[in-house]
C-alpha cells in the first residue's frame, strides 16, 4: 500500500497501480485553479460519494458539489466527495472543499482541481485504498445495536395518537420494530419544541427544561411517558431536525421563540453571514428560502443550538434524523471561522452533523442525507428522497454501492421509495427484500399533500409505505403476511448484521460492498452493479425490474450455497436463478462471522 500527498502544482511523476501499471501524472494551469491529467490503464472507476446514476463512473464526468435534488437525481448528490479507486489499483482523493469536476475518459482521467488543493495519491487493493483514505479523512463510528433493527417512519405521524397506533398494529401483525422515526413531532417554526405545547417564551438563545412545558393541549401529550412506552416495546425514537433559523411563510402563524432566537441569532452572529455584514438568507426557489443557516464555526452558535435540544436526550429520544444541510449557495456567504460560501458549500453538511455527532450520548444515533467528504465519521446515511418506480430503486442500489466505495459503512434507503403514488405490490416487494440485506432497513412516506402528491382511489389522503397501507390500498388479502417474512429474516440476520458491523469500524470498510471493491482480482466483476457482498460472507442479487421471475448471477471464485435452500454450487460460473418470490442470495462457504447465519430458508 502506498499514499503520497502532493500539494498543487507539482512536477510530473509516475506512481505503479497495485496491478503493476504505470499511471502518469501531470499538472498544468487552467483559468480557474489546476488542471491534472492521469494517463492511466482501467477499466472501472469507483466511490465519488453516493452516485445515483452508475457504480462503475467511467466514461463519465462527476460534479463534486452538494446539491439537494428532490427525487429523479441523476448525476446530482447530497453527498459528493472528491475520492475515487479504478480496478487497478490507484486512488485519488482532491482534498478540498472547493466544488470540483473529475472527467474519467479511456485511459486518461482529468481533474479540475482548485488553486489551493492537496492531492492523495494511492495505490493498492481497493480494500487497502478505502481503508487507508478513511483513516485520513477520520475514523468510523459505530452506531448502537438497536439501529440494525426494522424501522418505521411517515410522515403524517403528527400526534402521539398516530405514532402509537402505527406501533400497536406492527405489533399486532407482529412486525418486529427496533425505530420509529417522527418528522412531524415539532412545532414547525423552532424545530426544537413540541408542537402545541405550552411555555414561557425564552430570549438571549436560552435553553429549556423539559418541566417548563406544559403539554396538556399538545397533541403530543407527556412526550416523557410516551417515550418510556416506546422502549418498553424496544421501540427507539428518533426525531427530525434541520438547521435553519426558519423564515415563515405568510400563511404560517407567527412564533414569538423562533423571533427571538432568530433576533439572537442575527445580533450575536450565531449564524452564516453575507460579505456585507448581514445574515446569509438561502436563496429564493429553494427549500426553506428566506431562513438563516445557523454557524457550527461558532461555539457560541454550537452551545445555544443544543442547549435548546437538550431536554430532548434527558427524556430519552434516542437519536436525530439530521435532514438538509444543502443551503450554502451563494460565494459571499462567511463563516465565523473564516471560511467562504465557495467552500462552505460542500464543508457545511459535515459542519452540522459533525456538531450532531459530538453532542449524541451513549447509546445515541444520527441519520442524515446530506455529506461530503468525512461522512463516514458520522453514523448513518440515507439517500434522500426518491420516488416509488423500478427506475428509482435502480438509483438507490447505485447510490448504496458508490457510498460504500467511498467509505460510507451504514447506509439505508426508503423502502419502495419516499413520493408520488404509491409503489406497486411488486415494487414495494423488491424493494423490502433489497433492505432487508441492507445496513439500515427503513420505510417511510412524504407528506399527505406532498410534491409528487398522487394517491390510490379511497385511501382518503394515507400514503404511508407500510406493508398492511400497500396491501389495503391494492386489495391484496395476504400480501402483509407476505412481507413480513423479510422483517422476521432480518431480525435472524442480526447477529451476523452487528458482528460484521463492528468488524467494519475497526478494519474501515463498507458493510455493503460493490463486487469489484470485494473480488479485485476478477475482472468480470468490474462490470457488475446489480450484485453486492453484504459483510464477508453473504452476496446480494437484487431484482431491480418490473415482471422479472429469473435473473443472472455470477458467482466469483470459491464454493458457495444457496442461502435459502443450501444447495451447493461452484464459483467462477454465471447461473440463471428463479427469483419470482425471493430475491438471490448466497454464502460463501468458510467467510468470517458466516456460522452467525440462519440455516437454510424454505418455503418463502
């Protein structure tokens, strides 16, 4: 394993890829910054953050700029990082926080690269490549157990009323339920108090006590108790932030907290200003326009932020679904520590759920969408949002695959996608099985009234994903039963899930692992994006197209069994397999942590 850091500009120099290959760099002025040229032999090109479009990048040109993109991504992400590995064995990582542009044509890579920008330079396996760029850009954390459990969230959950009645009936048509996540739980203008309670408003960015509340009138009556009798079932709540000070829409009622912490704000520079000296607002035409962006730079804005959000933890919320964090748009944004919008743009996700990750207690978690490069330091990622068609459950594995790639260990998706109509029976199938051999397995909905608003005759405005909705809405007797065979494996798959977990903290890798990252040596698998090792020992073929009852699979070297069934079969071979009613899956014979596995599963 080797790793250089060249700062811009350099000489010309050669590196050898871990195959022997020679790749050629070379360094020359652009009109804005740098541009390097790699003359270099590959055939496959991964990681770049999470990628909605392709694993496997070349041929193609990758923006690194977060950008939040509501649903049909493309080649836009939440989450870019300037880092890629080729099946030859070279890694390149830009360290910069500067928006950048990778172009990856045959046989020559060019890099458009900032003025002030140091360049990592790799060779070696893409385990040691990956390994090795995580323990620069900071080391994993490990979330607590219960985060490997089925989750359940929608986004019409506004009341305790709600919320238990969705946990009582997982329960009563025994569906395990480790997360609820809760969305709509706050008053829509602070973020940080229970809609409808009652309090003495608080100036000079003052924290709350959790007995100053009075939550009688509060649709959310004794969010304390509720919270007892969530973890009496082992239920874990988690609850949904955004950082912003928000700018209300007219029709919205006003808030005399959310005008004192925003004149707090503004007064003591708690937030991202303007060249000029005034508050940074987001630009119109994006979500949250007109808020302010509070400024994790500043330790003042970091102690009144969650001195706010502390009675949240004293009662027992088990974690925060750290949402946005795409609203550095403009140049002349300034931060307190100095830096500028032209990198705050790509820094900020990281600002805000590394300051989430340094305040959770023991036993906490954090699940967000938004990142850069780093973001495996923070727990878990979800790929935003995504609507419910076959062609969205395409880029979500994508987007699960270049992740890991690029060092994200946990990962997770909407099951059956988060808007518009409702997914198919099918869909919604295949898009269980695809997380139930996925580190996070969560569903989840938009609003009622959401963008993409499109709802089945007679569902009286209820889009929640959940399996007893999909088989209501499609009149399918049975259907729930049906799913919930891959919420009882997932419970089984646990011991295995948590052990290779923990393995892939300590060692730095991704928990989901793209083929040509987990079989290097065969290059058959640089050109596989619709299988995956799931851990060591367990490859994933997911049915990713609508009406499929066979799909192929290709098996590496080594001697492996069918996961439900147990039959042998020799690696090396491409096979055709039966999956109308499962989704493949296979182990391989003599993998770490493999004797944790269920036996053979029949009868699906």
């Amino acid at each position: 394993m080797e790793h250089v850091v060249y700062n811009l500009p350099f000489d010309s120099f050669y590196i050898s890829c871990s195959n022997g290959a020679p790749a050629h760099f070379e360094c020359s002025g652009a009109s804005e910054g740098w541009e390097v040229r790699i003359v270099a032999e590959y055939c496959g090109v991964f990681g770049l953050g999470e990628r909605y479009d392709a694993v496997n990048y070349i041929g193609k040109t990758a923006v690194n700029a977060v950008e939040e993109k509501f649903c049909r991504q493309g080649d836009k992400t939440y989450c870019p990082m300037p880092f890629f590995w080729t099946d030859a064995g070279l890694g390149v990582w830009a360290d910069t926080a500067r928006v950048t542009e990778f172009d990856f044509g045959p046989g020559e890579i060019v890099l458009r690269l900032p003025e002030q920008c140091a360049l990592h330079v790799f060779s070696g396996t893409p385990r040691e490549i990956v390994s090795e760029y995580m323990r620069a850009a900071g080391e994993p954390a490990l979330p607590p157990d219960w985060a490997f459990g089925p989750w359940i969230s929608a986004n019409h959950w506004d009341s305790r009323e709600k919320l238990e009645h969705a946990v009582a009936e997982a329960e009563e048509r025994g569906f395990p339920v480790s997360v609820a996540v809760v969305e709509a739980w706050s008053d829509e203008a602070t973020f940080y108090i229970f809609r409808g309670a009652e309090y003495e408003p608080k100036a000079g960015g003052k924290g709350f006590d959790y007995a100053g509340f009075d939550f009688s009138r509060s649709p959310w009556p004794d969010p304390k108790g509720m919270i007892e009798r969530l973890h009496e079932k082992g239920v874990h709540l988690v609850l949904w932030q955004i950082p912003v000070y928000k700018q209300l829409e007219p029709h919205e009622t006003p808030n005399e907290q959310l005008a004192l912490d925003w004149a707090d704000a503004a007064e003591r520079r708690l937030c991202v200003m303007d060249a000029d000296g005034a508050p940074y607002r987001i630009p119109e035409g994006h979500w949250f326009a007109g808020s302010l962006v509070p400024d994790f730079t500043n330790p003042e804005t970091v102690e009144s932020w969650f001195s706010k959000r502390a009675y949240l933890s004293e009662i027992g919320v088990d974690g925060f679904k750290t949402d946005g964090g795409e609203f550095i748009l403009s140049d002349s944004a300034r931060f307190f520590d100095g830096t500028t919008g032209a990198d705050g743009r790509n820094l900020y996700p990281q600002l805000y759920t590394g300051a989430y990750t340094e305040h959770l207690k023991p036993g906490q978690a954090l699940f967000s969408r938004a990142g850069y490069t780093g973001a495996h330091t923070t727990p878990m990622l979800w790929a935003g949002d995504q609507l419910s068609t076959f062609g969205e459950l395409r880029g979500q594995l994508n987007a699960g695959l270049s992740a890991a790639a690029s060092g994200i260990i946990f990962w997770g998706f909407d099951i059956g996608g988060f808007a518009g109509a409702l997914p198919s029976p099918e869909l919604y199938m295949r898009a269980t099985q695809l997380a139930c051999f996925a580190p996070i397995m969560q569903w989840h909905s938009e609003p009622d009234g959401g963008q993409f608003k499109l709802l089945q005759p007679g569902m009286e405005g209820n889009n929640e994903r959940s399996p007893w909705n999909i088989e209501l809405a499609f009149g399918l007797e049975g259907y729930t039963e049906k799913v919930r065979f891959w919420h009882l494996l997932r419970m089984e798959l646990l011991p295995y899930i948590r052990a290779e977990a923990a393995r892939c903290v300590e060692q730095r890798e991704p928990l989901m692992r793209p083929m040509a990252y987990a079989f290097p040596a065969d290059r058959r698998c640089v050109d596989i994006g619709d299988e995956y090792m799931f851990g060591g020992a367990l490859l994933a073929a997911p049915v990713l197209s609508e009406g499929a009852a066979e799909r192929e699979v290709y098996l590496p070297d080594g001697e492996w069994r069918d996961f439900y069934t147990g039959e042998r079969l020799q690696g090396n071979r491409t096979y055709i397999r039966e999956c109308a009613e499962e989704m493949p899956v296979f182990v391989l014979e003599g993998a770490e942590n493999s004797l944790l596995l269920p036996g053979p599963r029949h009868g699906i």
